[in-house]
C-alpha cells in the first residue's frame, strides 16, 4: 500500500476548475456533516450499544454512495476517510464533541483506536485531525503533517493518544523525504539512504497490518497495548525524522543565503557605475555570466550526508537505539560512496556522475596539453580533492564552494565524510598513479582477490586495509613503469651531463664551433644554425638522448631575470626591505643600459629538453626552469673562464714579456694588469669549482641513494626538486643580496676580459714611446682606467666575500668552502 505523502497541487490544475481546492473540499465537507449530523440526530437517544452499532453503521452508510459514484475509492478504501474527515474540522457544528462527551470511555478508547490506525498512515482521523493552522498548500511536507486531537476525549485516553499521535507526523515527513530526495539530482548517495530508510518504513507498515488485524479481531486490543507495540518506533522514527530535518534545513538555508547574497549591493552598483558597468545591456550579460558560472545552491549529497548521519550517531553515542538506526543508515547510505572510492582506488576511474566523492577531475586539462607544453599541471591540477587541501595557489582555490552557513561543512562532495578524513591523500594519489598508467595506454585491471571480497562498509576497517594496499600497489605499478620501462635514471643521468656540463668536452666545442655566431645580438642569433652545432658537437660524444637536446635562447639576462624572481616570490629576507626604492632605482637605470646595450646571444643561450608523458611528470616544464638556470650560471663562469685564458695566451705575447728598463712605470703597470687578470681568474675558477665538486656533485649522489631506496611516486617528485632547489641555493641564486654581489663581480671580470686587445694595444704604443724616447704621455689615463677595475673588482670581491661569510654563519651552511675558497682572493693595498 502506498503511504499517503502530502504534496502540493500543481498550479495548473487549479485554473481548469471553477472553484479552488479548498472551497471545492469545505463544500463537499459541508453536504457530508450536514447528512452525518442529521443521521446522529435521529439515533442519539437509542440504547448506548445500539448507538455505537448505529453510529459505525452510519457512517458506512453515509460514504456507500462516494463508493459507487467515485471508482477511486472503491480501489483504495481508506482514501474513503479523506474527504469525510477533512471536512469534520471545518464544520462548524458541535456534533462530533457531543458524540464523544455523551460515550463511555471504553467506546471513547475503541474510536481512538480506529482513527489511530488512519492517523498512523498519515490520514486523516474522524477525532484526530488535522492542526487548524496546517495547509497543504503552504506548509513544507518535508515537515510533516501535524495532529490534534479532540477536546472532549477523556484524559486518560487524550495523554496516550498524544504519544502516539507524532508518529503520523514522522511518517508523513519521513515518507516526502523519501519520494523527493529519490530524484537523480540528488545522488547515489541519497538514493541509497532512501532505500534504506523505505525498508524500515516497510517494518513499520507491517506492525500497523498487524495492530489493524489485533483491533479487528481482539476484543482485549486496548489503547494501552497500541502503545505498548509502537512505542519502541516513535523513538526510531523521531531519530530518523530528526535527521532529514537537518538534511531539509541545511539545503534551505543553503538556497536562501546564496538567494540573499545575489541580491544587489548598493556599494557595488555604485562602484561599477564608476567603472563604467553600470549599462542595462552590460549588466544583462554579466549577470548571465554569474548565473552561467556558479552560486545555485548545492543539494546536500555524497560525502555531506555521510557527515551528518556519523555526526548525528557520535553525537547521540549514549543511546544504543540512535546508534544501531544511524549505524544501519550510515552503512546503507555509504555504499555507493564506498564502491566509487573502490573502483577509483583499483582502476584509476573517476565514475561519479553527480559529483559526490570527494575527489574532482578537471576535464580541460588532459595529456594533449602536456605534448605541448608538459607542465606538472597535469599532475597538480587534472585529478584533486574537493575541498581544495591538494592546490598550493590562491588562483587554484577559486574553485572551491564555500560552507555552509549552518555547521560550517563544505557543500556536497567537497565535504569528506570523517571517516576517510584521515585517508583522503592516499585514495586521491592511489586513482592519479593509476590514472597516469592508463593514460600511457595499459589497461590496468582490479585485483581479483578484491573483486571476491565481501563488500566494504564505511566502519568497516577493512576498508582502511584496502584503501593502504591499493596505494602501496599503484605506487609499485607506476614506479616500475617510470624506473625500468621508462628509464628515468639514465634521463636524469642524461640532464647532469648536459645541463650540469658533467662531461663538458661538448661545450667547449661548441663554444669553438659558434664563436662568431654567439657575438651576435641574442635577436639577432640564428637557432637553427646554433642547433646543427651542437647537434655536431654532440656527434662524436657517446652521449644517451642526445636527441632530446635542444637550442633556446632565452629574452632576457640570467642575473636580471633571477632577481625579479625573487622579489616577486619574497624570498629576499627582511634585512633587504630597506634598501628596496634604492634598488629599484638602480634596476630602472640598469635596463636603460640593457636596452641601449643590446643581450649577447652567449648571455641568452640555454638548453632544453623534450620529454614525453609520463616522464614529463617528473621532469616538468618547472624542474627544467631549474636546470636551465643552473646551465646557464655554469655557462656564463665557463665562457669567463675562457675569456680570462685567452688574455691570459694573449699576455704572453712580446708586448707583454719584452723587458722595457728605461720605463719601468710601464713594468709596473703590465705586472698590475696581469695580477689583476689572476685574481679574476682565480676568482671565477673558485666559484665554478665550489659550484660543481662541492655543491652539485654531493647533492647528485645523494639524489641517487634517495632514488634507490625511494617508495612512493610523490616522494620521488619532491626528492628531485629538492635536488634542485637545494643546488640553486647553495649555488647562491635565491638570496638577493649575493646574487647581486655575484653578478656585479662576474659583470667586472667579463668587462675586463672584453679590453684584451685595448690592453695590448696600449702595451705596444708604451713599448713604441719608450723605443722612441720622447716620453709616454698616455701613461697616466693607462692607470685611471686600469685603477677603475680595481677598485671596482675589490670593493665587489670584499662585498660579495662580507655576504658570503654571512649567510653561511646564520643561513646557509654549505658556503663555509666557499669562504676558505674565497679567502685566498686578498684585496690589493
């Protein structure tokens, strides 16, 4: 039998009558009252058996002709009560009080009974009816549709009947929660917990089938027994209609804060007036752009429900019955949820139509994108979880709804039930591991051995077994797959050797080969030229993935692009905030220099690297950047290095070894520029030796134990950009402060190694004056120009030591070699 669920009429089928649906039932009430009042009229001073045996019979006469005019009763013999008892409240005669004031209390006790049974149903009794203020119309049937019972009933009886009568309205309430929330829009989750709670209710029906035949049959069937029988289920209903009151109230109070927050604001209409938005036609289409985007009202689904029914059993822990109700609600209900989480954990599937597991996929962003440009956003972005705990930026974060207004809880699936709070990482990585796999085209199959197990429950902690050994399988699957069938050892082998100039022999040839080439402007350098040499370079080396090796040229210096970095990334320390307008200025006037000077093609030339997916996971777009700013550092220290010998050959040449004893200033000063060029010299080849054999050499083979022993796809992801993080600062290209001292020593020495033919040039004309005897007049702009470099080159080399010792005593410890290094380095008196 179907329960009676109050609903409200649809509008359409009020317009097609001529009168309202109330005053069509008040109408109909009337005629029935009036013919009711008259029949207890006639029999209300007869014996009181008899009374009671004419009053039943009565009232079967008074409704045998709806019977026959109406077919719908006669297949639904209780809806013959609707009509009759709806109009019993509405009447304004006092029949139906006489009746009970003028009966014994047991005929009183056997009418209650009767009109239990209905009420029970959720219909209509003779003498319980409906609350004077209730409307089906206009009342929420989520609530439930509320009693009274008749005045005049004896109080003995009026006090049990009181208890039971709530019942009618769990029922009712209970029974619209079902037929409403079973919609699609509402989720697995909510269908499962409907389904649920109808097999209770199927209980409960058969208990009112079975109190109907004991009132049919016993005459011993009293009140008393009534509430002995159902007491023990208005507790169970009031748990379950207790809880689809919160489940109601949190989605209204949802739709009526978003309702209420898309009102306008006055201050922002006035400031978009300002901004020029205040059109019709603009306002249109932003609005539509608002509506297209977002703010409709989550329903309460997935993971939510799950929360509400364990918060709803912690809280109520004490009571046994509470537990056992949710215990069976909160299993039923996360079946479903449980069985997404399995097929995800096992396949790499996200199969969630109605977006309630708490784990997201970002549909645009998929492998074609990383063949192009293989970011690690495929990684970060494309599978994540709901609540926004994975994404690192406040820009990823936009797409997070935002909590609830009441219990503060994360709207549907974005909210993990406690349960799996806990677990949440390793289900989200154990679904991407395996996801990546078949993203490379292996069909990855569930275990067998799972697929025959029972099936898991929420609180079942087999469910936690089977969420850690599905993670430790997809890691051990995609590890394989990268370690021994991708290779990735021998590509991250392949990166130091190039990028790292590991084996340098090839960029010394290279430097050779495009010598003239990389003197142009970098705008001006050709690419493919530039790549046919290295790919010649390359030639005779036994070099893996050469291939992959590729020619760039970046748009902009090294030193100036790092330290726009590190302003932007505040990774500058406190010490420099006050020196900032001083520096900016001196950066604006440095890029007026830059842009009257144009870059060298050897200042902007870098390598890169092409890989494919899955590799492109760990050596991204991002670990790249990395080693492309570590070649280019190490670039720029070998081809200072090769600038600083080639003057160092060019000096010994007979301008600079003739002995000259009639001008022994000229000696002096070949002697200074040539202790010059050493310190210089020395200085670089310090630098490049720290930087390789106690900087990216330790670090390597520590990457390499790490990877040997390494467990989990994510800890081999942060072990290798650990590496390069930790290479960059030990390198000294994340602290502002020595980067800037860095650069202008490593500009002083290139500049100087520039002025190789101006210093020979010089030597030859003070050879030429001394041989002629008329004296060297230049001598003296000779020694301005070279004390420039030196005192430019000391106060630099003092400031960068002074910096060096610094953050090596408080930050950075791996610099103390490079201390002891630098200080063999003196500074000229």
């Amino acid at each position: 039998m179907d329960p009676y669920t109050p609903r409200t009429r649809p509008g359409g089928r009020k317009k097609n009558l001529g009168l309202s649906a109330k005053e069509y039932t008040k109408i109909t009430g009337t005629i029935a009252s009036v013919r009711r009042n008259r029949q207890l009229s006639d029999d209300i001073y007869e014996d009181p058996d008899v009374r009671i045996h004419s009053s039943r019979e009565s009232r079967g006469k008074s409704h045998e002709p709806s019977f026959i005019a109406e077919t719908s009763f006669v297949r639904a013999p209780l809806n013959s009560r609707v009509g009759a008892s709806a109009s019993i409240p509405k009447t304004k005669g006092k029949a139906k009080e006489d009746v009970l004031d003028n009966l014994p209390v047991d005929i009183q006790e056997a009418l209650i009974l009767e009109d239990l049974l209905y009420v029970l149903m959720g219909i209509e009794g003779t003498y319980i009816s409906h609350h004077p203020e209730y409307s089906p119309e206009d009342d929420d049937p989520l609530k439930g549709i509320r009693f009274v019972v008749s005045s005049p009933l004896d109080s003995s009886l009026r006090d049990l009947t009181e208890r039971i009568v709530p019942l009618g309205t769990y029922y009712t309430a209970i029974s619209s929660f079902v037929e409403s929330r079973s919609h699609l829009d509402f989720g697995l989750v909510n269908h499962a917990l409907c389904a649920a709670i109808r097999d209770m209710l199927k209980d409960y029906q058969t208990l009112l089938s079975q109190l109907e035949h004991a009132f049919n049959t016993s005459p011993q069937f009293s009140l008393q027994k009534l509430w002995f029988y159902v007491h023990p289920t208005v507790h169970t209903l009031s748990l379950i209609y207790q809880l689809i009151l919160e489940l109601a109230t949190t989605d209204d109070d949802d739709a009526s804060s978003s309702s209420s927050s898309s009102e306008s604001d006055p201050e922002q209409a006035a400031r978009d007036e300002a901004l020029g938005l205040g059109g019709a036609k603009l306002k249109a289409v932003l609005s539509d752009m608002k509506k297209s985007t977002s703010d409709a009202p989550i329903n309460v689904k997935g993971g939510e429900v799950l929360t509400v029914i364990y918060e709803r059993m912690q809280t109520m822990s004490g009571d046994p019955t509470a537990v056992k109700v949710y215990g069976t609600l909160l299993t039923a209900a996360g079946v479903p949820y449980v069985e997404m989480l399995r097929v995800w954990t096992t396949t790499g599937r996200l199969e969630d139509p109605y977006e309630e597991l708490c784990v997201k996929e970002s549909k645009f962003i998929s492998k074609g994108i990383l063949e192009v440009d293989y970011t690690d956003e495929y990684w970060e972005r494309r599978y994540t979880l709901r609540d926004g705990s994975t994404l690192s930026s406040k820009r990823q974060h936009t797409g997070i709804p935002p909590p609830r207004t009441v219990g503060g809880r994360l709207p549907g699936g974005a909210c993990i039930p406690p349960l799996l709070e806990g677990w949440k990482h390793k289900f989200l990585l154990a679904g991407k591991y395996l996801n990546v796999i078949r993203e490379c085209g292996i069909e990855v199959q569930a275990d067998q051995k799972d697929l025959t197990k029972k099936s898991l429950s929420m609180e079942d902690e087999k469910l936690y077994k089977f969420i850690e050994d599905a993670y430790t399988h997809a890691n051990r699957t995609l590890l394989r797959l990268l370690l021994q069938d991708q290779q990735l050892i021998p590509r991250l082998r392949s990166l130091k050797r190039y990028f790292f100039l590991a084996s340098s022999s090839f960029l010394t040839h290279l430097l050779d080969l495009a010598h003239t080439e990389l003197k142009k402007p970098a705008k001006g350098v050709s690419i493919v030229k530039l790549q046919s040499l290295l790919d010649l370079a390359l030639t005779g080396e036994d070099a893996a993935f050469r291939e992959d090796v590729r020619v760039s040229i970046a748009s902009s210096g090294l030193y100036d692009w790092l330290l726009k970095v590190i302003s932007v990334s505040g990774v500058i320390g406190g010490e420099e905030g006050e020196g900032v307008p001083d520096e900016e200025a001196k950066k604006d006037r440095d890029r007026e220099k830059d842009d009257k000077k144009p870059m060298l093609a050897i200042d902007a030339l870098t390598l890169d690297y092409n890989v494919k997916f899955p590799l492109s996971l760990v050596i991204s777009r991002k670990t790249i950047l990395r080693y492309q700013l570590l070649f280019r550092f190490l670039l720029h220290l070998k081809h200072v290095e090769q600038s600083l010998a080639s003057m160092w050959i060019e000096q010994k040449t007979t301008p600079w070894r003739r002995p000259v004893h009639n001008h022994p200033e000229f000696e002096q000063w070949r002697l200074r520029v040539a202790l010059l060029r050493a310190r210089m010299l020395a200085f670089v080849q310090q630098i490049l030796a720290f930087t390789t054999f106690e900087v990216l050499e330790p670090n390597w083979r520590a990457l390499e134990a790490k990877l040997a022993k390494v467990t989990t796809v994510d800890q081999l992801l942060r072990d290798h950009v650990d590496f390069l993080d930790t290479c960059l600062k030990e390198c000294m290209l994340t602290s502002a402060k020595l980067l800037r001292a860095y650069s202008r020593m490593i500009v002083t020495c290139s500049t100087f190694a520039l002025y190789t033919s101006s210093f020979t040039k010089s030597a030859n004309q003070a050879l030429a004056a001394a041989e002629s005897g008329d004296g060297d007049q230049a001598m003296n702009k000779r020694w301005e120009f070279l004390k420039k470099f030196e005192s430019n080159f000391n106060h630099w080399c003092k400031f960068h030591l002074d910096c060096v010792q610094y953050y090596a005593s408080s930050e950075n410890v791996s610099l103390l070699p490079l201390v002891v290094r630098l200080s063999s380095i003196k500074a000229m008196s």
